[in-house]
C-alpha cells in the first residue's frame, strides 16, 4: 500500500475508481468526481460537481469518459468537432 486518506467530496462512494492518464477518478452518490494524481503522493487534482445523484463506475471508451447519473448522461473529453 502506497497511501490510503478519504477522498472528501461528501458523499459515499458506490462506483469503482477508474484510472486515466495517472489520474484516479472517482464519483460519489452526490454526484461529485474527485479527481486523484495516481502516484506516491495523495493529491486531489480536482472535484467536479455534477448536481445529480451518480452511483455508478465512470467508463472510458475512445478518448472520452462517461459518467452516469440518476437522470443523466456525461460525455467529457475527445476531439472537438
């Protein structure tokens, strides 16, 4: 084990973490992604509130990453069109 704190946002979590690029995501049933660095030091890179319940395991696929909440569905990152 490298390190093990609470990744705060306020919630509890009921998905998976996912690790993307070195970083550690991860939603909390308030709908709040917390953004870990996946390294030997425990830093949050960020917290995303996504205003709606969310328990569920974000997914990567092409590029971009989807996160589902009680009532919708997200879609961040990819090529720009």
């Amino acid at each position: 084990m490298i390190w093990q704190k609470r990744a705060g946002g306020g919630g509890n979590f009921h998905g998976s973490p996912v690790c993307v690029d070195g970083r550690l995501f991860c939603a909390d049933d308030k709908g709040t992604v917390v953004v870990l660095s996946a390294s030997e030091k425990f830093e949050v890179l960020g917290k995303n509130e996504l205003a709606d319940t969310c328990r569920s395991t974000p997914a990567v696929s092409g590029g971009r990453m989807y996160v589902r909440t009680e009532s919708r569905l997200f879609s961040v990152g990819g090529k720009k069109e």
